[in-house]
C-alpha cells in the first residue's frame, strides 16, 4: 500500500507503483513532452525533486521514483556479494519502469546515488538515455582511486555505510533521525535548506530498518560489485550529451575538475557550478531548473 504523500509536496503528480519483477517502484508522473527520469540522493526519496519538478513539468513528462530500498520502493533483502543493490540492478528497475509507462527513450537527471545510477544506465542501455545529467558527483572509480585524507573525512559515510553487515545497521537503528539530520547538515541550522514536509518524509522512510539495510547495500555495492562492473566497461564511455552540475559550496566542486573527470567516461560533456552545497535542487531550485531545462531542450 502506498504512504500518503508528503503533505503539500508534489500534489499534482500521479502517484503508482511498477513492479519491474525484481522490485516494485513508487512512482510519480506530472507534464507532458519529451520524458524526464528524475532520480534521488542519499538519504532521501523522489520528494527531494519537490521544487524542480514542476517547473520541468511545465515542458516535459516527468517522471520521479524512489530508487530500490529507498522511499516507499519494495526493499529486497541484501545478498552477499550485493548484486541486489548494484547500480546494475537498480538501473534495470528504472528502464522497466519507463518501458511500462510507455517510454522506450528518454533523458536521466540524477543526484547523488541517483547520478550514479544514471551514468550506470547510459552506459548498459545507450539506447534508452537521450540525454544523461549528473548532480554534485565524480564517477565512482575516480573518486574511490584517487581518495585522500581530505576526501575520507569529508565522505566518511561511504567507508561507514559499506562496513560489514550488521555494524552500520546497528549504529543508524540506534537513532536513525539523528543520522538522517547529521548526514543532510540539518542538525545544526542546516534544516532551513529544506522543506519541512520533505525532511519528515525523509525521517519517516529512515525509521524503517529495511531503508537503513538497503542504504547499507547500496553502498556495500559502490565499493564490491559496482567498481567490478566499472572495470569490465573501462573502454565505453557514455554516449548521449552529459550535463555536470555541482554546488560550488560542495565538496566535489572543490576537490574535482567536475567536468574533466566527466570527459574520462563520456565523449560530450558540458557542465557548471551553482551557488550552493550538496543539495542543488533542494538548496538552489531555480538555478537547477533554468539548466536542466536548457540542456533538454538542446
């Protein structure tokens, strides 16, 4: 059964769910045009795209879910290699999902984990992705490569999150609110960066101990299975035109060259800083709408 929705956030979308076979994802879909796959961060839902995906919808189907093990998606049991939680799988999920709708081709926008999860799906499905845009990341193997002390204290998560089954899940289960305010800089006076419907959504999912083990997985996969299947494609790149987007207030636009780590991994690459942190869409809504929609439109 589906959670009611977030209260006053993204009222005008159709909410569903589509069981892909390997995993059944909430969706929701608003507009009309050329369709738009919006996917999440960590560790928040489809709601995170609250300010932004109105206004796309205003051009273009959109289409958000909640990636597997996330939001109100089903939560597969882990498995020992954490192939279930792979970018592989999880990119599977998206595309039977845009198949059932109806959209055999269509652009990706992902943040975070969802970037991730897009470049994956560029490149196993190049014939699906018309156009792929990433949000406040370097591609994986780069950033798991070429880490330093800086990158370890500033992403500590990723070498917590992927401990051995059950550490990480203990410790979050403990007093998963604090984690989920802790990891969105909402503990502090960081909360006003978000809606306050979208930060209880975010609290609410997190209290499930199934959306901690999925997180947990999630990012077992990034530093197992995930840099394997990284491995075995080195000599493909990404097909489609790439936007990178970032916050200039973040960590990765800092420490990266965003858009020349982008041209390792793809033949057209574009991109620009915003004035914000981690949280484009949710920190700055129309800075990441007037270049999402420039970009589509191209």
């Amino acid at each position: 059964m589906t959670a009611p929705a977030a209260s006053g956030l993204l009222d005008g979308f159709e909410r569903t769910r589509v069981d892909t076979g390997e995993a059944t994802i909430a969706v929701r879909t608003g507009g009309a045009g050329p369709p738009v796959l919006l996917l999440h961060g960590y560790p928040q839902t489809q709601v995170m795209w609250h300010a932004v995906a109105p206004r796309l919808a205003e051009d273009f189907t959109v289409v958000l879910t909640d990636l597997r093990g996330y939001g109100d998606s089903s939560k597969p049991a882990g498995d020992p290699r954490h192939r279930t939680y792979s970018k592989r799988a999880t990119a599977r999920d998206q595309v039977e999902v845009m198949a059932r709708l109806g959209f055999g081709r269509f652009s990706v926008v992902g943040h975070d984990r969802g970037g991730r999860v897009g470049h994956r799906l560029a490149l196993d499905h190049p014939d699906r992705v018309a156009r792929l845009a990433v949000i406040d990341i370097a591609p994986t193997r780069m950033m798991l490569h070429t880490a330093d002390m800086e990158f370890a204290l500033a992403y500590h998560h990723w070498f917590f999150l992927s401990q051995p089954y059950d550490l990480p899940e203990r410790l979050i289960g403990a007093d998963p609110d604090y984690w989920v305010r802790r990891k969105l800089g909402a503990h502090d006076g960081g909360e006003r960066r978000f809606h306050p419907a979208a930060l209880a959504e975010y609290l609410r999912c997190f209290r499930d101990p199934a959306t901690v083990h999925a997180g947990c997985e999630d990012y077992r996969a990034a530093v197992s299975v995930d840099l394997e299947d990284d491995e075995g494609d080195m000599d493909a790149r990404v097909r489609c035109p790439v936007l990178a987007l970032w916050g200039d207030g973040g960590f990765v636009g800092r420490h990266y060259d965003v858009v020349a780590a982008w041209r390792e991994r793809a033949a057209d690459v574009t991109g620009h800083g915003l004035p914000c942190g981690h949280y484009v869409p949710e920190e700055d809504p129309a800075g990441t709408c007037d270049s999402l929609r420039r970009f589509l439109c191209g």
